[in-house]
C-alpha cells in the first residue's frame, strides 16, 4: 500500500488509472472522480453493462489487463482484487507510479461532503445502508451512494448525487474501513468472521474500536444495544444508541406484525420520530430499520421521510429476493452466509406460513465453515429440509481439507451435492406447492433459484 497521502493527487486534470473498473464500489469511484474534472481511465476483465456506463460518460475502458494501459497514468487505484503479481500493477509499481487502495480513495472523497455516514458491522450493511439510501432520497438530499450490492430503487448499487452526504457500506475485511472518514459511524452488531485476516473477535473489536475512533468531535457514533460485540466497541464513547431488548436512545413501541411483516413507531429519547409500516421481515430488518432512523435523526432529516423511505424499501439484491415460482413453490434467494445472518433469516421465514421450507445452502470460504461449524450445524438443522452444495471457495485454497459433506453428516436429514446441477435437480423433485425454497450463500447457490424457475 502506497504510504503517500491520495488526497493531495485527487484534483482536476489528473490522470488516474482504475485496475478492476467495473466493480460494485470501482465504478462509482471512477464517477465520482471524473465528476471531480480528473482524466479516469481503467481496465477490467469483461465487457458489462457497467463498463459501457463509464464509457458512455467518457472514461476509457480496456477490457483485459497490461501495464499498457496505464498509458500516461500518475496514480493506479485498485480494486482488492488485483494483487502485487497483476501486470498493471507490477507495471505501475516498476515505473514508479503510486498504487493506492479503492478504501484510501473512498475516504480520501468522504472528506468532500460535510456528512459522510458508513454503516458498519458483521451483517446487516447493505440492507441498513439501503434504507438509508431510500430515506435520504425520500428527504431529496442527493446523496452519493455506495452500497455493496445491488439497490432495485438504483438498478445499480451506486448513485452519484450532488448533495452534502455520502452514504457508505463499510467492510471490516482486511481492514478497509479504517480507510475511511466518517462524521457518523454506525456499528450494527460485531460478531467472529473473516477469520482467514482477524485472528478472533478480539482482533475484530479491536478494529470496530478503531473505525468508531475515526469519527471526529462534532460527529456522531451510533451503536446497536442490543448487540454485546458492538456495546463493547463503544465502551467510553458518547454513543447513540437504538435497540429492541436494551434500553436504547431509538427503539421501536407497538410493534405490530401482520402477514409476517411489520408496523410500529419509531420512539427517539422518549417521542416518536416516524410511524413506519416495514415491507420486509423479520426482527433484524426492524433492527436494521432503527439503525436508519437513527442516523437520519442525527443528520437532521425529518421523520415524514423516514417513513416515506422505510415505507417504500422492498430490499436489496439477494437479500430474501424473490426469483419465482416452480411447481407451486416460491423460490427465494438470500445472500446470508453467516450463522447469524441464517439464525434471522430462517426464523423470518418460519412466520411465514408455508407449509415446509426447504433450505439449499452454499457455505462460503473454507475457513469460515471450519471456524463456525457448530453454529451452521445449529441453525441449519432448523430448516425442514436442508440440501448443502460444495463450500464455495471464494479467495481461498482448501488446505484445511474441509467439505459440506462434513456439515451434512451432522445435520440430520440434509443432504449433500458436489455439483450445483445435482443440487437444481434434487430440488426440481422436491418441490411441491406450499413450499418456501431457499438458495442461500454469498456464492453463485443464486443461479440455482434462476435455473429452476426458468425450467433449465
């Protein structure tokens, strides 16, 4: 990582090269920065609707990757993708050409708007940063956006608005976050993941403490209550609090819930903010929605578009995203691939009436599997039918010589697949009306839904 501060090479008329342009948070980058009046150009490995975007505004685009096409750059951002042996980057590196991290470069923006909110945590970001995208637009404060996932409200998981906020989902993996420059920090929850960088959760709060450190006087940090990993974090903060259990500065009061989905008011310190009608489930969405509120509460924004947010939000991109129906059954998809995020997505769903609901997982990452094996034994079992797919390597190597065929052997009744076919097949059998299906992972378990909706 280049040591050199980006924020003095971020200026009009200078040329930037971006490795991995078409990626969920490289691409607002690029615009973000040509909308600055720097020269952007970038690389990535396939043609994509994103790519044809940046070149429709005017940034050059090469698919495939050279030292090339750095061309006349005089600084290279990357995406976490491309490493050291990459041939731009070994390519900037030998002609002297500072390589900067896409984080550095998403804080070094942040210190443009007068309101930067990253919303932090184990899981839940991309659905809270959502909401708060929808209540933000809903206060029409043209915020920037950077989410890492798709937004339908968006069709992309970005937006380029002229506004003082920047609204930011902000990952702990490799500590990237830290790489940021929040006035409002929020912090959903701090649990054990991403073992393959932090050593243990120690090492984890460790560096949620650091991020919550970040912010300066004047700025805000918000914490979920109800969560002992996050309330540690905040430990001798002036924190603002929202929570369901704990008591808390926000928090919700009548809570109602009606076809499994639900209504209540937003009560902050006391009086009620927003009176607000959820179109997605479950406790932890209703969580989620008070970390929005909260921090749209220190920001300012009036509690009417809160509701007018909230009220219009349906969810993000693979976050109990609906593909379809086979043979009766609904067939959703959902990205959950922690044992927590399963824990609340699966006692969601078991408000919802069906008759069975049958889970196809794909666990992501060797070390995560390995790391919290009891727990997915736990929760998994809880579904009436269980189905694994093979681990999805993601980054890793499987030196640890794990499988799902390890999962399935303490999961009574499940039942494992070495290929996402036999899984699509086993399923297309299974199916039956009254059925919820299930694809969960945050691999591509997504393409299993699709494949049998469409009959393939």
């Amino acid at each position: 990582m280049t040591t050199t501060d980006i924020v003095s090479y971020l200026v009009p008329g200078r040329k930037a090269h971006l490795v991995g342009i078409g990626g969920v948070s490289m691409a607002p980058l690029a615009e973000v920065l040509h909308g600055m009046g720097m020269v952007i150009t970038g690389s990535d490995m396939r043609e994509s609707v994103t790519v044809e975007h940046l070149r429709s505004l005017g940034i050059s685009v090469t698919v495939g990757q050279n030292a090339e096409n750095l061309g006349d750059a005089e600084l290279v951002i990357r995406t976490a993708a491309a490493h050291d042996s990459n041939p731009e980057i070994a390519g900037a590196h030998t002609r002297g050409i500072p390589v900067f991290e896409r984080a550095q470069a998403w804080g070094a923006i942040m210190r443009n708007y007068q309101n930067a909110l990253c919303i932090s945590g184990t899981h839940g970001k991309t659905t809270t940063t959502s909401m708060c995208t929808h209540i933000f637009l809903a206060a029409q404060r043209d915020p920037t956006v950077m989410i890492g996932g798709t937004l339908p409200m968006l069709g992309a998981g970005h937006r380029v608005g002229k506004g003082d906020t920047i609204i930011a989902e902000s990952c702990e993996y490799c500590n990237s976050f830290l790489s940021f420059s929040p006035t409002v920090a929020v912090i959903l929850n701090v649990e054990s993941d991403h073992l393959d960088f932090f050593k243990d959760l120690e090492d984890i709060k460790h560096s949620f403490r650091r991020f919550a450190q970040l912010v300066p006087a004047g700025g805000r940090v918000i914490i979920n209550a109800d969560n002992p990993g996050a309330r540690s974090v905040a430990e001798g903060l002036d924190a603002f609090t929202f929570g369901l259990q704990e008591p808390a500065d926000c928090t919700a009061a009548d809570l109602i819930w009606d076809k499994g989905l639900p209504t209540f008011d937003i009560v902050i310190h006391g009086e009620r903010y927003a009176h607000v009608s959820l179109r997605v489930g479950g406790t932890h969405n209703v969580s989620n929605a008070l970390a929005a509120a909260s921090a749209a509460w220190v920001l300012g924004i009036p509690g009417q578009a809160v509701e007018e947010g909230l009220g219009s939000f349906t969810g993000a991109g693979r976050r109990f995203e609906k593909k379809g129906v086979y043979h009766g059954a609904d067939v959703y998809d959902d990205y959950a691939h922690h044992p927590d995020e399963l824990k609340a997505l699966i006692t969601m769903v078991k408000t919802l009436g069906y008759q069975r609901i049958v889970c196809a997982f794909q666990p992501h990452t060797y070390t995560r599997t390995k790391a919290l094996f009891d727990q997915f034994v736990e929760v998994l079992s809880q579904a009436d039918v269980t189905l694994l797919a093979e681990i999805f390597a993601a980054r890793e190597i499987n030196d640890l010589g794990i499988s799902s065929k390890d999962l399935c052997g303490q999961i009574p009744g499940s039942e494992y697949f070495p290929t996402l076919k036999s899984l699509t097949a086993r399923l297309r059998e299974l199916a039956q009306p009254g059925d919820l299906i299930l694809t969960v992972g945050a691999g591509d378990i997504y393409t299993v839904g699709e494949a049998l909706v469409k009959g393939e």
